[in-house]
C-alpha cells in the first residue's frame, strides 16, 4: 500500500481511535492505515465490532480524529474545524443502511434537496439532474410518488439517486443492502458500481454481504480494529469497466 | 444556504391533523390577545369619551378635582376672565352631578350621570347634537344617553317607535327630546344632557355660576401648551389648567389604580400568549423528534446547522401566519357582537393588530427556537 501517494482520495495512516475515558476506555482502531485512488471500488468487511463504522465516520468527517494522520479529498482531518468538516462532508455522497429520505417529499424532491448545497446549481437544472438520475436508478415512472409508497429497494435506488446526484468526489456506503433481499441487493450494488465506474467516483463501502464481494476492486479486511487482509477484488476499474452493469444498458448510455 | 423547495411547508401539510391542531391553538391565542387587549382598552376609552369630546383644546377644573365622580365647583367668573384673551375663541361651561332616574316603566331608582351644557354654542362635539340643543332650551327637557345600559328601561325602543318619553329625574318631571352616543362604564351607567336652567332647576342646592368643567376653545394656530401656562399662571391655584389629553389621563390614572383591570387583562393576553407558545412548541417539538434520525441524515450529508434551524422556524412563520388570519377574522366578529351587546367601543385597531401579528410571530419564534434546541441531539455519526 503506497500512503504517501499524492493522488490518493483517501490517504491514512497511524490512525488509532478509542471510546470513552480512564477506566473504560476502550479501543477500536489500531495503527490504520489505508489509501484509496481515485476511481477505486474498495469493499471494506470484517465481523461485527471490528471497526468499519467508525472507520468510516472518521473519514467522513463525523468523529474527530485522535491519533495519527488522516487526509480525504486534500482536507487534512487532523484538528480539522466544523466548518471544513461539513465542506468535506458536501463532496462526499453518503448512502446509508437506512435510507432516511425525507417522508414528506416524493422521490423527485428528496434528490433535488441536494442541491440546497449547491447554490450555484438552478432550480431548473437541479430538477432535470435529478430526473435523469432517477430515471438511471430505474424510477422514472415513480418520480413523483411520496417514498412512503416505495418499496425497500425503491427507496435504497432513491438514496443513491440523492448521494450522486451532486457529483460526489467519493462515496461512502454502509452496509447499503442489509436491509434488502438479495435480488434488490444485488441491483443496488451493480446500479453502485455502474454509476461510479462511469463518473469515476471511488467508493468505500463497509458491507458484510458476501454476494456482493465481486464488484470491488480492491476487499480490505477488519479484524478488532486492524487491517489484517487486502486482496484483489474479481472486478477492476482497469480490466473490466462497467462489469455488473450488462443488465442496465441505459445507465452507461446517459451521463448525469 | 436556503430552501428551493418548500421544505418546511410540506413538512407542515404532510401531517394535517397536527397542522389543524397546531393552527387551531394559534388561533385560540390570536383571539384571546384580541379580546383581553380590546376590552382592556374599551374598558379604559369608556371613562374618558366625555372628556374627548371636549370642544375645544383646554379644559379647566378645580384644582383639588380628581375624577368625574370626585369633582369640585369652581367659579364661572375665573372662565370668563379668559374671554378677554386674544388667544381665546371661546370658552364654555359644564355643570355635572349624578341624578336619581326613575324607571318609567318599572319604577325602579337608578343613579344616572347629568350634565348641564351650553345650548347656544357646541361645547361637547357628540355626533349629531347641534340639531338638539334648540329644543334643548325648553323648560324639563333633556337628552339622552343611547348607549346607556338597559337598566334605565327602552327609552331607546320607545324613541325609535316615536312615543313620547316622560319621567322623573330627581323627582321632577322631565320629557325626552332626542338621544345622543356617549356611553356607559366604570362607574356610570348613562348619562343626561340638560341645559344649564335645567340643570339648576333639577339640583336646586347647586348656584348658578359653580361649575365643574370648564372648555376653553383658542383661536386657530395657537400653542396649547404656552396658552395653558399662560392660564394657569392668569387663574391662579384655584384651578388647573389642562389639556384634553391630560384631562383624560387624569381620570384613567383613578380607574387605573382603582380597579384590577389593567393587572385582569394584562394577565389574559399573557395567557393567550403561553397558550399559543405551549400548543406550537409541542406540535414543533414532537415532529423535530419524530424526524430525528432525517435530520442526523442531513447533517452527515452537509447540511448545515443553520439550514434545518430554518426549515423548523419556517414552520413557525407559517403557522403564526396561518393561525393570526382566521383568528384576527373570529375576534372581529366577536368584538362586533360584544358591541351591540355591551355597548363597549371595541374596534380591531390598526396598531394592536400590528402589535398582534408581532406577538403571534414572536410566539412561533420563541417555541420554534426551544423545539430546536432538540436538534443538536441529532448527532450524524450515529446515522452509519
């Protein structure tokens, strides 16, 4: 692993975190270190409590971080300040377990929320950005519909139509098809994989779904808080671009 | 960073029994202000409506007088004194003294305020009375009040239906010759014009020339207040010289201190005020917890603190808005059916409407502000 390559998106190293003080405190990461490149699938897994999360929330800027060095999307997370974690955090396209989408807005409307951070954005061009992703995702014809009246599969798509749409510079997921079965899964992960080999935007997703292993690049293993494997994934950015995807030719098709 | 889609209105409307019951208690509070703040005041302009239609800029009564039913006699002769000025246009006297009114129709005593006014120049302006004070003249004639409470009998149904109107007022025999808008309150029911002959002729013990009231008109584009010090200083300690404002001052400072009043319905328009601050700040509250794990969400994504303070503060905005029309509407309607009944000046002024919507937002704010507090327990790192 290269932790000095200037190009990486993620790039740390000597990362140690633990919760609480004194006597009970307790650690969760041990001398971490890790890189990811841009345009790079990296699965991260690992049993229950071994760290991903909290892997995870660190580089996303929602926990301070303690020890070591840190740097994601050229912003150096040590001693970073509130308001240059939430600037990191709105390049960052965050596709979470559960969905939470907003119950009282329709799908077209959760997705075109995003773009409330990006002012530069119009009204009119957030709209159309949003109904073309929406439409990649599969959800052209239930674009107006409440989520409420979505299934669990329809509203995972919706969330990563909400993640994307604001052109990312990475993406971080967690466990995004824990809650479905596994054909939903299965499209959720190939819809991922699409959409970010096509923009070019890596993605860290933490996952214990083994039907989905094949996607990544690169499968970084956690075991009580270090990192004891990383292997080659069967899928790479290099050999085989938008692998996974046959199955969807409109998603390659359009750009968003 | 601010919301292109309306994000706090359908946050809102997705819930329409909470929205219904979230306007229902603004409005609830938006008519309580209304009616506690306009009896308040109604209560306070009753006292004075005598003492606003003075004809003139100055008045001037005994120096020891301190309310209408506390007044002192002074000497017409000081009032005259001030015919000589050049500044003064006129000046006009008024005899008053509570009478005893004898039921016609039941023959029940009641006490009813009299006043004895000029009859050959305006010296009260009440809407319309210039066409009385001829028949004013009369020997045992006299006005009266239309807005005085019932208890004096239909005088009001029996002129409307053209009879005659005869009774006894102090035990004399008195014939209506018209009515005229003056007004019940604290401590008067009703009021009597009479001419100064009739007015001696009804309270024998009173002398020509001890009056209780004195109008000094001035010619136009004097200064009041240099006239008025230029007066008190003419007259002496006898008397006070006073403007219309002062006059009317005085006497609520009395029926501010001696009654509860302003302390009742200063304490009412609070309570509308908490009513609608509690009502809000539940429903607020309930459905900042309620979003909790959204808000976390937006937080993880970049929202910024500041952005979802805005989307709850704008449903406070929102509700004030849509609780202080349909209220504003309701308080109308009473404050129109409490008029014909109480015969009490209620009016929805401008200015307390203003001072209302001010109050209404203020209490969405200050319960929006305290719902939001409850925003900082949503921490993004729990979201993953």
């Amino acid at each position: 692993m290269k932790t000095d390559d200037a190009n990486a998106v993620i790039n740390g190293a000597g990362i140690n975190f633990s919760f609480g003080q004194g006597e009970l405190r307790k650690q969760i990461l041990f001398d971490v270190e890790l890189a990811i490149q841009p345009g790079e699938i990296v699965l991260l897994t690992g049993p229950s409590g071994s760290g991903k999360t909290t892997l995870l929330t660190l580089i996303a800027g929602l926990r301070k971080l303690q020890e070591g060095r840190l740097d994601v999307l050229g912003h150096s997370l040590h001693n970073a300040s509130q308001t240059d974690l939430l600037q990191l955090r709105r390049k960052i396209g965050f596709i979470f377990q559960a969905h939470n989408l907003l119950p009282y807005l329709t799908a077209l409307q959760n997705v075109q929320v995003m773009f409330d951070l990006q002012p530069g954005v119009t009204i009119e061009e957030g709209r159309e950005r949003a109904t073309r992703i929406l439409q990649q995702v599969g959800l052209g014809e239930r674009m107006n519909y409440h989520v409420s009246r979505l299934s669990g599969g329809q509203k995972q798509r919706v969330a990563i139509a909400r993640a994307l749409v604001g052109r990312p510079e990475l993406v971080l997921a967690d466990e995004p098809t824990a809650a479905l079965d596994g054909t939903s899964g299965r499209e959720i992960v190939n819809l991922l994989q699409g959409l970010a080999r096509e923009q070019k935007r890596p993605i860290l997703m933490v996952t214990h779904d083994v039907r989905v292993l094949d996607i990544a690049d690169r499968i970084i293993e956690m075991q009580d808080g270090h990192l004891t494997a990383s292997s080659r994934g069967s899928s790479s950015a290099e050999n085989h671009p938008a692998k996974g995807v046959q199955n969807e030719p409109d998603i390659a098709a359009v750009t968003f | 960073m601010s919301q292109r889609i309306p994000l706090s209105w359908l946050q809102l409307k997705h819930e329409k029994m909470k929205l219904f019951a979230a306007v229902a208690g603004v409005m609830v509070s938006v008519v309580l202000m209304w009616m506690q703040l306009g009896l308040m005041k109604a209560l306070f302009a009753s006292a004075v409506v005598f003492h606003g239609s003075m004809n003139g800029e100055l008045v001037i009564v005994h120096s020891q007088y301190e309310h209408l039913l506390h007044s002192k006699v002074f000497s017409s002769r000081l009032l005259y004194r001030l015919r000589g000025s050049p500044d003064v246009k006129d000046v006009y006297s008024v005899y008053l003294a509570p009478g005893e009114w004898k039921n016609p129709w039941n023959g029940e005593m009641r006490s009813i305020q009299c006043y004895g006014i000029e009859t050959d120049s305006v010296s009260l302006k009440l809407p319309g009375i210039e066409q009385h004070l001829k028949q004013l003249r009369n020997t045992d004639v006299f006005l009266y009040d239309r807005m005085a409470r019932p208890r004096f009998g239909d005088v009001v149904g029996a002129v409307e239906r053209r009879e005659p109107v005869e009774l006894e007022l102090n035990r004399r025999r008195m014939s209506l010759t018209g009515v005229v808008d003056l007004g019940a309150s604290f401590g008067v029911d009703g009021n009597v014009l009479v001419s100064h002959a009739n007015f001696l002729r009804l309270f024998p013990e009173r002398k020509s020339g001890e009056i209780d009231v004195g109008v000094v008109k001035l010619r136009p584009g004097i200064s009041v207040v240099s006239a008025q010090k230029q007066f008190q200083r003419v007259l002496g300690k006898e008397v006070q010289v006073l403007t219309v404002e002062q006059f009317k001052e005085l006497e609520l400072i009395y029926w501010r201190s001696a009654t509860p009043i302003g302390i009742i319905f200063t304490a009412g328009t609070v309570v509308g005020f908490f009513i609608g601050f509690i009502v809000v700040y539940q429903i607020l509250y309930t459905d900042v917890t309620n979003h909790l794990p959204q808000y976390a969400t937006m937080k993880a994504m970049g929202f910024s603190d500041g952005y979802l303070y805005q989307l709850v503060l704008g449903q406070s905005v929102q509700l004030a808005t849509m609780g202080f029309i349909p209220g504003s509407l309701i308080a109308a309607a009473m404050y129109a059916g409490l008029r014909k009944v109480t015969q009490l000046p209620l009016y929805m002024e401008p200015m307390r409407g203003v001072f209302l919507i001010f109050a209404t937002i203020l209490m969405c704010t200050f319960s929006g502000m305290l719902a939001v507090r409850k925003l900082r327990s949503a921490d993004p790192a729990d979201v993953f």
